[in-house]
C-alpha cells in the first residue's frame, strides 16, 4: 500500500479531472459504494477457484465474530448495490462509473500494489445488444487519449457462453494435457480448476506452449459468433484500433463473450514497453445469474489508475500543478497581521488566490516565501498603512511599488492578474 504525496496529486486531479468530462459526456451516473462486502459477494460472484478469492482477499472479521472483505474489484459491489436498491427503474440499460481504492493481497511487484485504484464503467440491464461493449470501451479509450496516452490497442477476444465454452475447455485440456508437465506449478493447478486461465500464464516456458494451443474463435456456437461480429463492427465503426487475441481471457468467472484489454504500445526513451494493461474487461451476463439466479445483460471496463500514471510518466507526458497563486500578502506588525485574515477572505470571495505566510513576521522571510512561490505582485501591509487604510503593491520583477486604499485593492488586482 502507499501514500499518494503532494508532488504526485497533479497526475491524479488530471485523470479526475478527464474522468469527469468523459462521464458527463458518455452520461455514466457516479457511484460509490462502501469499502467493506460481505464476504460470500465475492466467493459467488468471483468464482470459488479463482486467484482472487483463493488468495489475494483482505478478510476482516468484527466484534462479532462476522467477515468482511476489503472490496478486490468494483463489479460485484455495483452489481449488489444494484440489485438491493432496485437500480434498473433509473434506466435500461443504466450507465454507472465510480472510482475508488480496491484491495488485493499479492505479491508486491512492478505495477502490482496492495491497494490500487480503479476507474470503472458498467452498462447493465435493457437489451444484450453488441453496441454495448462499444459503448465501454470508447469512453475509456477517449478518457486514455485525453490523458495524452499514445499508441493505444485495444486486444479483444470472446470467451464464449455457458453452451459453447465447454467444448472449448474440453480442447484446451486435451491439447494440455500431455504438456502439463513443462507447465509451471500454478498452471498444473489451473488446469484442474480454471483451465482458461492456462492461457493467462506470464511464465516463459507457458507463453511458449500458449503459442500452439487450440484457439476459442473455432470452437464458439453462431450466437456468440454473430455476437463478436457485431462487437467488432461497431469497433471499426469508430474507428478504434484492435487487435484480435485469440488467447485473452480474464482472470474472472464472470465474464462471458467479449473480453478486452487496452496496451499501449510506448517505448520509453530507453527502449522499455510498458507490458501491462491499461484497462480491461468485458461482459458478464452471468454475474446476476450467480447472485439472484436471473441472467442480466451487462458489461463493464476498469482503468487501473496507477498503471496509468506511470504510463504517463514513462511518456513524459507533462501535467500541470494545481492552479497557483499569483498575488503573495506580507505584512509587518501585529495589527498588519492580524487584519490581513480578513484581507485574504476578501480576496476569497473574489475568488483570487493569494499566497501567503502569516506565520512568519519577517519581511526576508517572507520575501523569500514570495519568490518561492513565484508570483508576479506582492502585496505589502505594514503598520503604517493599517493605520492610513492602504497597501503597497510591489511588482516582483521590477522592483516597483505604489500604495493603493485597501478598499480598492480587490478590484485593482483583479485588473492586473
Ligand atoms: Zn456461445
Ligand atoms: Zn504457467
């Protein structure tokens, strides 16, 4: 877990900041739900064998003895959120986003911590309609190219359904099976209990039998086939570059037909690719099946916040700090001091920033407070100009000062900044 410090706040207001323009634009109703779930929402919807449920949840256990989960992923939240507050009278389909810490116990490593963030989309309920999985991915993929993000692709792959999965499965374990021995560990145990993820393997000597296995695209029914048709004709419709992986899958139970992930395909100055992705996921008519035994078209896509930052850091991508201010108040003297709070309030409701220092009560100190922070006027409150109802406003690259009446002070920086 980690501390997200000031000098990093810029990259995180900018990807809030694009966020909100692509949810307003896109009309995503916001959010939020709590930290904590019970902890069957998780082990029902995410899969009993999954890596997640297996391994990396965060289990908490009140006064009373009751679990809680520390939330791993955001779906499953949204989906119970929706089904206990009867959501689908708000729209069908409804359009929701929310942004928020998840929670996973893994291995600490490069683009992998503990708590992360995520950015989430979800369409759910109305028509199982192809459109919809557009209707994800290009709010995303613009809220990505809003951030500057280059050289964006996006790997698409159906998963199948309940009826042609199966058959598929059956292929993958026979191609498997007399190879299972040069396999890793965790594929030996994914091959009896999550087969699909075989494909998932970031191992070396896995990647290289993948490369050979047996592709889903020859064994999925004509209604997934027309299905991924659709999807990738709307796709192409926009114009939104994909590539084609016959191997994606998602970690999730899930998901059903349409999974996807978002790369960008950036080298760094020194020749590094950015091998994780950006964003991903897909549809999971099944989820509401598993939770109230009634299927629910929906699909969704999260962006994983710092991937993205550091994608953005990798790619030089400049984000500009916070707006600063461009006036700096000093003064010297009890009275100066004490009358420059309500100075700044004036200032406030004028909405102008004014930097300050009221902490300090040497003029040098201050002096060298206002170079610091860079601003074009100073503005000097000294005992004698309490006493006459002025101020001095000191031009800082010039050196240049006038003393103004204090009741004309707003108005007369708001006309010179
Ligand atoms: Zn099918
Ligand atoms: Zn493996």
């Amino acid at each position: 877990m980690h501390d997200i410090l000031p000098q990093d706040q810029p990259w995180w207001d900018k990807v809030r900041k694009e966020t909100r323009e692509v949810v307003d634009f896109y009309n995503y109703l916001r959010i939020d739900t709590p930290i904590l779930e019970p902890v069957n929402l998780f082990e029902r919807s995410l899969g009993a064998g999954t890596e997640i449920v297996e391994k990396q949840m965060f289990v908490l256990k009140d006064r009373s003895g009751d679990g809680f989960i520390m939330r791993p992923e955001g779906t499953a939240s949204v989906a119970r959120a929706y089904l206990q507050h009867g959501l689908s009278h708000l729209g069908q389909p409804l359009k929701l986003y929310y942004e928020g810490p998840m929670f996973r116990y893994e291995r600490p490593q490069a683009g992998r911590q503990r708590e992360f963030h995520q950015i989430g989309f979800e369409i759910l309920g109305g028509e199982s309609d192809a459109i919809h999985e557009t209707q994800v991915i290009l709010p995303i993929f613009r809220l990505l190219e809003g951030l500057k993000l280059k050289q964006l692709t996006i790997r698409v792959n159906t998963i199948g359904c309940k009826n042609c999965r199966p058959t598929y499965v059956q292929k993958l374990k026979a191609y498997y099976r007399s190879r299972l021995k040069n396999t890793c560990k965790d594929c030996q145990r994914r091959y009896q209990f999550n087969p699909l993820r075989l494909l998932d393997c970031k191992e070396l000597e896995c990647q290289e039998i993948k490369k050979s296995a047996p592709s889903i695209l020859d064994s999925i029914c004509s209604t997934c086939h027309r299905h991924f048709k659709e999807v990738l004709e709307y796709l192409e419709e926009v114009k939104l570059p994909y590539q084609l992986d016959p191997y994606l899958v998602r970690g999730l139970d899930y998901y059903n037909r349409t999974v996807f992930e978002i790369f960008s395909d950036f080298h760094t100055p020194d020749g590094q690719k950015l091998d994780f992705a950006l964003a991903g996921g897909g549809r999971y008519d099944y989820l509401f099946d598993v939770l109230v035994g009634k299927p629910l078209p929906a699909i969704g896509g999260t962006i994983g916040v710092e991937r993205v930052i550091e994608a953005m850091k990798a790619a030089n991508i400049n984000v500009l700090p916070r707006s600063r201010a461009k006036v700096f108040l000093m003064h010297m003297g009890v009275q100066a001091k004490k009358r420059s709070l309500v100075l700044l309030e004036e200032f406030r409701e004028a909405n102008i920033l004014v930097a300050e220092s009221l902490g300090k009560d040497s003029l040098n100190a201050q002096m060298r407070s206002a170079d610091k922070a860079g601003v074009a006027l100073a503005l000097i409150f000294g005992q004698k100009e309490v006493f006459e109802d002025s101020i001095i406003i000191r031009d800082m690259k010039t050196g240049a000062q006038e003393t103004v009446p204090l009741k004309k002070i707003v108005n007369e920086i708001k006309k010179r900044i």
